[in-house]
C-alpha cells in the first residue's frame, strides 16, 4: 500500500449556446453529413463573447467541489488549470479563477499540454500530493477554442467547442476506488507545427509587425494528427495501465480525449477491448481539447454508467505533439453535477 492522489469529486460546465451541424452549414461550405460521419460530432457550444475560460472554469471548479462535498469554506493546497486558451498572455488564469472559487491562498498555475492538457495536470496534482506536498488539489481542464478558430475555415471550425471540466483529488491510498495509480507522459516537438496558432507568441509577436491574418487562428493539419493520436493514444494507454499492473482485459472503460469518434474506435480496437469499454460524447460537446475528458468523466459519471472499483483509462494526445495516458480506480462518487444528463455512447 501506497501514497496516491484518489478522485473524490467531479464537476462540468457548458456554456449554454448550442451550435449544431446544420447551424454551421448555412455558413461554411459543409454538411451535417460530413461531420457527423467525419468526426461523430453533431453539435458543440460556443461562450458567447464576453466569456472567457476562466468563467467556465470557475464554473467547473465549484460543481467539482461541492461534488466532493466541499463547500464554501473549503481549503484547498493547489489548483492546477489546463488550458490553451488562457485569458490573457499574462497573468495565468489559475489564480484569478482559485480566488473567484474563494480558495485563499492556494498555489495555483497554468499548465499549456492542449488537448493531453488535462491528463499533464492531473500527473502534476498527483505528484504535488505524492510528494505531501499538496493534502488535496483542483484540476481543472477549460477551453474557449471559438476564440481562436478562424470560422471561415471549415477543416477546423466544424471540429472544436467550448466547455470546461474539473476534478477534486486529495491524499489517499493506492488500493482505494478513486486512485491514480498509473501514468505516462510524452511528447514530440519535432511535430509542433501540426497543430498551432501561429502568431501572438515570442516567435511572432503581438506588437511590432503585423502577422498573416491566418497566423493569428488555430491550424491543424487534420491527416497526420489522426495517425499519430492513434498511435499515441494506444502506446500511452498501454504504458499507463502496464504501470498499474493492470491486464488491459480487466480495463472497464477506456475515457480518450474526445476529437473524434474514429480515433476513439481505433484506439479501443488496437487495445484489444470491446466497444463498449469506449466512453464518447463528442457528439453534443466536439472537441473541446483539455476539458474533454473531465467532461465525458463527469457526464458518464452523471449517467451512472461507471460504479465504484471499475478500472477506467483515461488516454489524451495533442499539440506539441504531447500524449498521456492515467490509470483510474473509479470512486464512489456522490453527485456530479453537470448541465444536463445525457445518454452516453
Ligand atoms: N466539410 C466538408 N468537407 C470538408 C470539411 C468540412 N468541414 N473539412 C475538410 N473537408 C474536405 C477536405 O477539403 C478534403 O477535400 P478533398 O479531398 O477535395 O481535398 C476532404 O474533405 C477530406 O479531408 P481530410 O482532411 O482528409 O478529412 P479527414 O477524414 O482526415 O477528417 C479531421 C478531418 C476530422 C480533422 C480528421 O483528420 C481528424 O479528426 N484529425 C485528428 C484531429 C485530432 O485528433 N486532434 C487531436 C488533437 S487537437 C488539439 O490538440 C488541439
């Protein structure tokens, strides 16, 4: 028996603006059918402007915490928030959200790994309470992706949505439901331009200099991202789970970042696991890259399709390139409180 950071609450927000496919194709040179059968998506939501990802992270971060039944005097050592659309280039939007969510004086940090965001944060938690020194911790995983998409470029404006997700973890040990026992982080720098906004950075500044009006929206070359998130969704799941000493046969559910139901399939089949360990709800969310997986947690959790001792993995792949992959024993969560139940496929 061992030290490890253990689940004990979980959170989700949408914002309420629901964009569906046909929505979309009034405008774009698109169809529901091309989507839907591309991606599995159908609809996402975007923030309306003015809303940022800290709004939605706060959200989050409060139906997480009472989730875990914490309430408004609720102490809490660190708040990890995973984003790639921060409110500002500086400061970082942790702290402003730990201070909305009333947590006085916690550590708190971005942390920018895109769409494996949120597994990199959780791996980070996990070891600030490892290490003890951290007794709990919020991690949070919020996007506001509409903010950066060019919406006139159909290859990546159908894909992405907004949201966020958080969890609540705190010291436990690693035989309990709730424990994270197993992780593996990775990346590939060498891929970077695959994925990337860009302009707005050091590379190619904000002031002095007018960047190509392109470079100041998010690129994906949509190709030789599927092929390596397979790749590196599976390795990464396998590593996670082998760390566990988990058999892949008694994984119950396999909870991938959610950018696309081909990839999700995939994954599932070169793991060797039956369909129906496969967790997805990008049809009604899309990608909404590190709130994804706190996401379909929460709204599977929220639907009762996982109970208490289930071995879940969660495995995520995004720009940089980066990849991860956690082992979750799954704990016996009380509420979870997103903004309506779905059924979850
Ligand atoms: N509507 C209609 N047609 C379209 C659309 C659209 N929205 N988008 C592209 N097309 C067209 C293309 O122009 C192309 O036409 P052509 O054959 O005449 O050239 C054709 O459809 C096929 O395009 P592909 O890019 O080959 O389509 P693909 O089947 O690869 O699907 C997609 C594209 C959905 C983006 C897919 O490649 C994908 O999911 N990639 C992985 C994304 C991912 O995993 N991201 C994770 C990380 S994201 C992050 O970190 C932020």
């Amino acid at each position: 028996m061992g030290t490890a950071a253990v689940l004990t609450g979980l959170g989700a927000h949408l914002p309420p603006r629901r964009v569906t496919n046909a929505d979309l194709a009034e405008r774009l040179d698109t169809s529901d059918e091309w989507i839907a059968s591309r991606t599995g998506i159908r609809e996402r939501r975007w923030a309306d402007p003015g809303v940022s990802t800290g709004d939605l992270a706060t959200e989050a971060g409060l139906r997480a915490l009472k989730s875990a039944g914490l309430g408004d005097d609720a102490r809490i050592d660190l708040v990890v928030l995973a984003t790639t659309t921060p409110d500002h280039p500086c400061p970082a939007t942790a702290p402003e959200v730990a201070s909305r969510i009333g947590l006085v004086d916690a550590a708190a940090y971005d942390l920018a790994a895109v769409c494996s965001g949120f597994v990199y944060a959780l791996e980070a938690a996990s070891n600030a309470i490892r290490a003890g020194r951290a007794a709990n911790a919020l991690v949070i995983g919020a996007e506001t992706y509409s903010t950066i998409l060019d919406h006139t470029d159909r290859t990546t404006a159908v894909i992405f949505g907004d949201g966020a997700g958080a969890a609540v973890l705190r010291a436990g040990d690693d035989t309990e439901p709730g424990a994270l026992t197993g992780f593996d982080l990775g990346s590939d720098g060498t891929r970077r331009d695959c994925i990337t906004v860009p302009a707005g950075g050091s590379r190619q500044r904000a002031a002095g200099g007018e960047p190509a009006e392109a470079d100041r929206y998010f690129q994906m070359r949509g190709k030789e991202v599927f092929t390596a998130a397979v790749a590196h969704m599976t390795a990464s799941a396998r590593a996670a789970a082998a760390r566990a000493g988990w058999p892949l046969g008694t994984v119950a559910h396999v909870v991938g970042h959610q950018a696309n139901l081909r990839i999700l399939r995939a994954v599932g089949e070169q793991l060797g696991l039956d369909p129906g360990t496969v967790v997805s709800n990008l049809d009604r969310v899309g990608n909404t890259s590190a709130a994804s997986i706190p996401l379909a947690l929460a709204d599977a959790a929220a639907a009762g399709r996982f109970a208490a001792g289930d071995r879940v993995l969660l495995t995520a792949f995004g720009g940089g390139f980066t990849w991860g992959a956690a082992a979750l024993t799954w704990p016996d969560l009380a509420a979870v409180t997103t903004d309506e139940r779905s059924p979850i496929r």
